[in-house]
C-alpha cells in the first residue's frame, strides 16, 4: 500500500515537472508582442472571410469643386471687364438724325429735359404773361426755335449740323430780358467726344460761342428786326402757359475774341447748363463806370455747368462795335440821301422836271 502511495506521488510529479517544463524553457513575451500576435490572427482571420465591397468613387464636380468654382469667376469678371473697356473704348454707333431710332431717342430726351428740376423752375420764373403782354420790358422769356414757315432759318450753321441723340440733341433757352441773362439747358451727345465718354472741347466751344453770340443779339439788337419780331412774348397753344419768345431767325454775329478756361472734363451723354451774362469790373464802382466804347463792344462771360452748379468751362466773349456802327451809318446815310431828294424836289419841282428831261 505504500508502494502504491509513492508510485501516486511520483507520477504525479512527473506530471507535473511535464506541464511546467515547456514554460520554464520558453522564452517570456512582452505583452506589446502579444497584442500584435492577437492582431495578426484576426487580420488573418478577417482576410479568409469574403472580401467586402469597396466604397464608391465621388464625382468629377465634388473632386474639382474648387478649381472649377474659381476658374468659372475668372471667366466671368474677365468677360464682364473686355466688355466694358470695349464698349468704352468703341462703343456703337449712334443713329443717324432723321431715323425711327434717332425719334425714339429724342423724344425719350425731350421727356427727360422737361422734366427737370431747372427746367420747371425757369418756367415758372416765365409765369407773368399779362405783364409782358401790356408792355413790361423785364421778365423772363422762353425762347423757342423759329415756326416752320420762317424762310430764313439757319440750317447753315455748325450747330444746326450736330442735330440729333448722338450731338446737340435738345436744348432749353431761357431769357432774362430785363438783366440781359441767358440760360440754356443743353444735351451733349456721345458722337460729341474726343476722348472716350468725354466731350470734345471744340464741341464745347461751338456751343457756348453760339449762346454767347445770340445773348448779344437780343441785348443788343445787332439784328434790329429779326430780334424785335422775335422778342414779343406770347402764349402758343401746345407748349405751356408761360411767356415765350421766337429765336432770332438771322445768324447772330461771331465773337471777335473768346477765351475758353476748361475746368474739368464734360462727360458725353448728358445734360449741361449754360449761363451767359454781360461782363463786369466788380471791383469798380458801378457809378463811377464811363463808357469808353459803344454799345457794341460789350464783353459776355459765360460758364458750362452740370445739374448739380460744378462747372466744367469758362468762357469770354467780346463782340465789335464795327458792326452796329456801320449799320447805323448805312441807314443814316440812306435816310439823309431820301429826306434830301424829297426837299430838292419840294423846293425846286421845276429846275428837277427840266433836269430829269435833259
């Protein structure tokens, strides 16, 4: 029985020396290594499953989004820049005065112009028909071009050769005939430029030489009886219930001088104002002025000016007396010529039978 009690413990000894044998001489593992081990055995595991399906593609515009949004502006700003330096640069053509198109255009600018603020103010100031109508010398006036039937219109002139939306398109006139002032309303046409969008200054000239020369020719009366037939305010059917006047149907003289003194640019297409009045030494007292020349010597200043009073020119004029002086001779000269043939006549009808005989 003892027998059989040691050979129990022996085996079990050697049982036991068995299982630990091969871990006494197995190397110890650090537990980072057999982390890796464990996740080898399941990437292994997971690769002998069936494979998963893979993700889908994006889009051509998802991948690109951005170079296609910043390459779509570029076009678009570069487009909208070319088009506005070309329409700068060489805008169209405008239409020609007398066509369907250059009617639309005008009238569309005569709507503009009449309702203007300064154009409705003048009116206003030419309110005072009944006035004007007894006799009254001072007032304003709006001066309306010639009627039709006139046969002695100027269609000679520069002026009247840039008519029409692309020139001198429409213009207002109004005049003060008791201080001699003259304002104009004026339209700039875009055929009127010498610089892209700004109005050449020969064109600028023109204009304000011919406001100036027509200031002169209903103060002065240099045209004696185009500007007395003209200067009857009346009432016309059609055009208002203010007081107007007819234009001068005969070219008013040039000015011998004038200066111009550009100030800033005048930009194409739109309005302008024109104020023309008579030259004064406002230093000077105005009791102590003798003239030293004669009426028609007269110097006129003049200034362009935008809606908003900036002006954009000054202008100068000074007309010759020479003019008015030898209209004035030729019609003394003739008076004196007739009273004296009608005297000789009178005083001697027989020696005058008897000569015209011989």
């Amino acid at each position: 029985m003892k027998a059989t009690f040691d050979k129990q413990v022996t085996g079990g000894i050697m049982n036991v020396a068995r299982t630990l044998r091969p871990r006494l001489l197995r190397l110890h593992l650090s537990s980072r290594y057999q982390y890796l081990r464990r996740c080898e055995s399941t990437a292994a595991g997971q690769t002998n499953a069936a494979p998963a399906a893979p993700s889908p593609q994006p889009s051509f515009l998802k991948r690109f989004r951005s170079p296609i949004l910043w390459s779509s502006l570029a076009l678009a700003l570069g487009f909208t820049g070319g088009s506005l330096v070309s329409h700068t640069l060489a805008p169209p053509p405008m239409p020609e005065p007398g066509t369907h198109e250059d009617g639309v255009l005008m009238g569309d600018l005569n709507r503009q112009i009449d309702e203007d603020f300064k154009v409705k103010v003048l009116r206003g100031k030419c309110l005072g028909v009944a006035k004007q109508l007894k006799g009254a010398e001072g007032g304003w006036v709006e001066i309306v071009p010639p009627p039709p039937e006139d046969t002695r219109l100027r269609a000679d002139g520069l002026v009247e050769k840039m008519q029409g939306a692309k020139g001198l398109g429409v213009e207002r006139l109004f005049w003060d005939r008791g201080e001699h002032k003259l304002v104009a309303v004026i339209w700039f046409g875009g055929s009127l430029c010498g610089w892209p969008g700004v109005t050449h200054g020969g064109a600028i000239a023109t204009a304000l030489s011919d406001k100036l020369a027509l200031a002169a020719s209903l103060a002065e009366n240099r045209n004696s009886q185009t500007t007395s037939a003209a200067a009857i305010p009346q009432r016309m059917p059609g055009t208002g219930n203010h007081a107007k006047m007819f234009s001068p149907s005969d070219k008013p003289d040039e000015p011998a001088q004038l200066s111009l003194s550009y100030v800033k640019p005048t930009l194409a297409n739109d309005f302008y104002v024109i104020r023309v009045q008579p030259s004064m030494n406002l230093e000077q007292d105005p009791a102590k002025i003798v003239p030293n020349e004669p009426p028609g010597g007269h110097e006129y200043e003049a200034t362009l000016e935008t809606l908003d009073a900036r002006i954009c020119v000054k202008a100068k004029a000074r007309f010759e007396a020479s003019n008015l002086l030898q209209r004035t001779g030729e019609q003394v000269q003739e008076a004196a010529k007739s009273t004296y043939s009608e005297f000789r006549e009178w005083m001697w009808p027989s020696r005058q039978q008897n000569s015209q005989i011989n």
